[in-house]
C-alpha cells in the first residue's frame, strides 16, 4: 500500500513546475491563495505527463479539469509541507543534499563536457579532410633527452617548410614507413579515424596550413598539413562481389576472373545476379551482395578512397585485397542524419576514443577555477606516514604513528580547508581503493583522487546556478519529498487498522473476495526418460508418492514440499488443467511438461466459494487502507481549500493548447 501510495506521489510531482507569470497572453487558471497556477504552467505539466503538447491539444475539457484537480491538490500539499518548516527538516535536508550530489555530478558531464563534444564531432562528420604529415618517432615514456632530440628535429622540418616542398621533406625526414610511397599523404579522412590529438590538429587548419609547432601522439611528434577539405558524402550503400585466392598460385587466375566479370557487368549484366552467382562471400551473395550502408571510418583507408569517389550506381575496377579480388557497387548514399540520429554512434566513438582524457582534463580545470591548493609539507609527510605493506581493507591502516598529523590541513579549495582526517575518511568510504598497497607513491595517486572527487562535488553543488533545467529537476524532487512526507503525516499515519474494523469493513462487501475453483497436486518432476523410467517403477511398485516425489523430483525448490504445489486455479497451467480432469487421490501416467517429465496426483479439490475473513486478510486490509485514506485525503484537502483559498476557472481550459510552445518548452515536455 505505501508502495503504491509513492508511485502516486511521484506522477503527481512530475507536475511541478515554477509559475511562468500572467497576464492576457498567460491568464491564471486557479489561485491558491498568492499563489498563481497560470494557463503556461497547467499546459507544460500536462503535456509532460500524458504524452505531449499534440496529446494536450486533443484532450476533453472533462480530461484537462482532472488535471487541473489533480495539480492544485499537489499544490496545496506542497504549500503545506512548506508552511510546517518540513523543508528544514534535517532528514530531508540530507536526502536533498544526497541526490543532488549524485544527479548533479552525471548531468553536468553530460551537459558541460559529453554533449558539447559530441556536438563537435557531428559537426567534423559534415567535412572530410585531406592531410600530410612528417612523423618523427619517439616512445611515450622516452627519457627526457629523447623527448628533447624527437622535438627539436620536428622543429627542424617545420623551419625547412618555407622553402622545400612537404613531399620532399616527408621522404627526407618522416621516419613513418608508408613516407617512401606515399610522401606523407593520408588521403581523405572524418573524424574518428586519426587519434584524438592529430585530429584535433588538423581540423584546426585550414587548407594549405601547416602546424605552428609538432604535434605530440603515442607515435611521436607530427609535423602536419592540410592540403584539402570537402563535404563529406555521409554513408555510402555497398554491393560487392568477391573473389578468394584459394593459393597464391591462384592470384592470376583470380584476377583475371575478376576482370571477365567486370566486362560483363559494363555490358549491362544485372551486378546482384552476377554476385549471388560467383562471390565467395556468401551471406552477402544471397543479397545480390548488398552489405548495407558504410560510413568512411568504417573502411580501410585505401578502400575508402576508392568508394568515396565511385559515384552512385556505379561500379569499380577489380580491387585487389591480400585475400582476393573485389568488385564494388555503389547503390545508395546518403548524407549526414540529423544529429538525433547521429547521437548513439557519436557517443560510443566518444566514449572509446576521447572520453577518459576529456574528463581527466575537465576535472583537472576545477583546481584553478576553485583556487585549489596542497599543504605540501603535510602532503609529503601524509605519502610516508602508512605501514606500505597495507591496504585501506587491512585493519588499522589508518592508525598514524604521528596522530597530530590527522588535524592537520591536507589542502585546501575556494577558501575551505581539508584536513587529512576528512581525506582518510573518503579514503576508507572509496571501495577502488581498497586494494592499493600504501606506498608514497600509490598514496598521492590516492589524494590526487580524493581531491579530484571534492573539487566534483563542489562544482555539482552549483550546477542549478548553471542550468535552470537542472535547478527545475531539484525543484521536483524537493516537492516530491515534501509531498510523500506530508502525505505520511495526515493520511497514512492517520488510517488506523485493527481487527475490529475490518471485520466490520469485510462483512459488507464480503462477497467480493472469492476463490476460483482450484486443485491441490503434488507433481515429480524429472529430465530424463531414464529417471521417468525409474520414478513409474517405483510408484507401480507400490511406493508413497510423497516419499517418491521427496526423493526424485527436480523441480526447483518443490522437493522439501515433496513436491506439493498447494491450491492453485484451474487455469494456472498445464498441470493445474490436467489435475482439474483427474479424481481426488488419482495419479496421472508420465507426460511431457516442459523440459522433462512430469507425474502428478490430486490431493485435493475446493469448488469456488466466498473467502473466509482469515483468507481475505491481505486484499481486506489493503483495501480498507485505501479507502479510510481516500476519505482522510477528502477531508484534509477540503481543509486546506478553506486554508488557502483556492479558485479555479475551469472554463479558461477550452483555451489551453491553443498556442505554439517555445522550443524551450518543447524540451520539458520528454
């Protein structure tokens, strides 16, 4: 019953939105002392809550009156909850506080870090670029002299750029092996398909620019230029056939096959019926060798440049692959999607590619904007203060020889200060910590973590001074609170339940709780037709049933019941079926059920019948709840009308939806 009492609460709090203020063009639909509900604020909780704006526009003025009832008692309750100080409320203070951390934190790497990426990349996957680069290698943890040396030679060819052409500075200079054929050129490429930091660069660039300075990557350094950009063609529609080199000695024979079904498909035979004929890659063949739509991250580089400038319904030459021989169909091709469609894939390339360092970086950007900074001599005496042979899951970890050391602040942000208790007790709360030997080193990994995870917190907590959205979602949870509080205080504390009244309540209306005709069995249940074999011997032998079923059956959790599966309707299943068929002690042949097999025997039937009081308990007393509480409900809201005093202009409804919502409407909507 307070389950469902909750979920109610919860509908009803989706409706809480902040007044949109009034006037001809917003007149007020219902007044609750000062308080305004205007027609925008009834439109906006309506279209949220029962499908949309269009929904809104087709409802009755019957359908909209509900509404509008439903959300000037949610009102007057929350009015209340507020009146009684139950926001300053310790309990519910803590419970804000908690959700606000917890949502606050998810919402604004989603708003402030992961969407604006995103947006990013679907703005890069409207362009392709062609680039060159020099690549000079040098290891990601390569010694600093190294670093050094790998940098100033990546200067040297950016020094040379004015006066020696990049091909030629790419042979020269570029120690990526693909330089010697291909004088650095990359060919065309979107986004997702360089790392992070090369891409990055080179769509800073325009066409025909270079990079100022070497760009570092896993790789080494890059010295990069742009020499093209071009819309890009969106995903391409491919058809293909496919011929494979059985052996190596089969390459020509292949390749002149190809080149044989290639002139026939330039004389006009049909490409599917020819791939469903002869190419060896037969899921596709049974297609007419459709493999769908491709986007040009999704192909090699070289297979895309071929695809990307074969133009529709028009096919290639052989293309030859260390496998065999292609030949390729562009049937279809389509541009960019909207972003909304774009959005899962965009997410997912993110997340793989990008997302572990922007976060990082993000993260990192709240120690200047918050004035962040370590007590250094604390920090260093804190790295070696631990037994390094413990983990923060042995006992005593935390017991500091030098216990003055505890008091002592660790660091500090926005003028508040952090002690080394309070990061010894997020470190102790911290379950990915719980493994980590406690050496100087694994210690300030820990505290940079710790700390990293304040400064989160402290910028969550600000969030709804950033998004109004979010400030809205809290405004809700708060009223929602208020509400479930307030409810349990005048409604459901208030329904007193003993057996008195409820045999009182139940002799009235008793025959609303009824019993279906039901059979009680007991079944044996087994897998196989061996164990069916043995469980008919034993019971043709003259064996109990019960003992048999104690002892054989496999049905999950039935075999302490021996087998028993208590009263149960007619229609519960096969087995109540055939029990219903059967006479009382009778005991049925083996017969498929299931998985296995299954012997059942009637222990008892009970024709249906009005339930006793005893048997009706459960349905009694949930029902009595909900109708003391409907009645209590009644009163106090009648109560609170005269309180406040509500007026409702009812009438004023034949105008809602009349309007076109903003954009920024629409959004709350969803």
């Amino acid at each position: 019953m307070m389950k469902n009492r909750t979920t109610f609460s919860i509908l009803i709090l989706l409706t809480a939105l902040g007044g949109f203020g009034c006037g001809a063009s917003n007149p007020t639909v219902a007044t609750l002392g000062e308080e305004l509900i205007t027609m925008k604020d009834f439109e906006t909780s309506y279209a949220k809550n029962n499908g949309g704006w269009d929904a809104g526009a087709k409802a009755s003025l019957e359908e909209r009156e509900r509404f509008l009832d439903l959300l000037v008692k949610f009102r007057l309750k929350v009015k209340e909850a507020k009146s009684r100080g139950l926001l300053q409320d310790t309990s519910i203070q803590n419970e804000l506080r908690g959700y606000e951390l917890s949502v606050a934190q998810t919402y604004m790497i989603e708003k402030e870090l992961v969407r604006p990426n995103l947006k990013k990349l679907y703005e890069r996957k409207k362009e392709e670029l062609r680039a060159s680069h020099i690549l000079i290698r040098v290891a990601e943890n390569a010694p600093a002299d190294d670093t050094l040396k790998a940098y100033e030679r990546a200067m040297t060819v950016i020094g040379r750029i004015p006066t020696k052409s990049f091909d030629s500075l790419a042979l020269i200079y570029s120690e990526d092996q693909s330089a010697s054929f291909n004088k650095g050129d990359l060919g065309y490429f979107g986004t997702g398909r360089m790392v992070p930091p090369f891409e990055d660069a080179c769509y800073a660039l325009r066409t025909g620019e270079t990079t100022p300075r070497p760009i570092r990557t896993q790789f080494g350094y890059h010295v990069i230029k742009v020499t093209d950009r071009r819309p890009s063609r969106g995903a391409l529609r491919i058809s293909f056939i496919l011929l494979n080199y059985n052996n190596p000695k089969d390459s020509t024979g292949v390749q002149d096959s190809s080149w044989s079904l290639y002139r026939r498909i330039l004389a006009g035979e049909d490409f599917a019926q020819l791939a469903s004929q002869y190419s060896q890659e037969r899921n596709s063949a049974l297609r007419g060798g459709d493999v769908g739509f491709y986007d040009r991250d999704r192909l090699p580089p070289d297979m895309g440049e071929l695809l990307y400038r074969t133009l529709k319904d028009s096919v290639t030459k052989p293309f030859p692959v260390p496998n065999g021989v292609y030949i390729f169909k562009i049937t279809d091709a389509r541009g960019i999607p909207p972003f909304e469609e774009a959005e899962r894939d965009l997410k997912q390339q993110y997340q793989q590619m990008r997302y572990a360092k922007d976060r990082k970086d993000y993260a990192q950007r709240f120690r200047s904007l918050y004035g962040f900074s370590y007590d250094l001599p604390t920090l260093q005496a804190l790295t070696t203060a631990f037994d390094t042979t413990k983990t923060p899951a042995d006992s005593m970890w935390n017991e500091l020889e030098n216990r003055n050391l505890l008091g002592q602040k660790l660091c500090s942000y926005d003028g508040t200060p952090v002690t080394v208790q309070q990061a010894l007790d997020r470190i102790a709360s911290t379950p990915e910590f719980r493994t980590m030997r406690l050496t100087p080193a694994n210690v300030e990994n820990i505290v940079d973590q710790v700390t990293e995870t304040i400064l989160m917190e402290h910028h969550a907590l600000r969030a709804q001074d950033r998004h109004p959205a979010f400030a809205n979602l809290m405004n809700e949870y708060r009223d929602g609170i208020l509400l479930y509080r307030i409810e349990q205080d005048e409604i459901w504390q208030r329904v007193t339940v003993n057996d008195s009244l409820l045999r009182i309540f139940h002799e009235g209306r008793k025959d609303q709780y009824r019993w279906p005709d039901r059979v009680n069995f007991a079944e044996i249940y087994v897998t196989t037709d061996s164990l069916k074999d043995a469980a008919e011997k034993r019971l043709r032998g003259g064996k109990d049933f019960m003992d048999v079923a104690e002892d054989m059956t496999m049905r999950a959790g039935y075999r302490d019941k021996k087998g028993e599966w208590g009263f149960q309707s007619y229609g519960l299943n096969e087995l109540s079926m055939r029990a219903s068929s059967m006479t009382l002690d009778s005991v049925s042949l083996a017969f498929r059920f299931g998985a296995g097999w299954s012997i059942i025997k009637v222990l008892a039937k009970d024709p249906a019948r009005v339930k006793t009081f005893e048997e009706a308990g459960p349905e009694l007393t949930s029902a009595y709840q909900e109708q003391v509480a409907k009645v209590r409900e009644q009163e106090w809201i009648a109560s609170l009308k005269a309180k406040y005093g509500v007026m409702i202009d009812a009438e004023a409804l034949r105008n809602a939806f009349t309007r076109t919502p903003a954009a920024s409407e629409e959004q709350t909507f969803q």
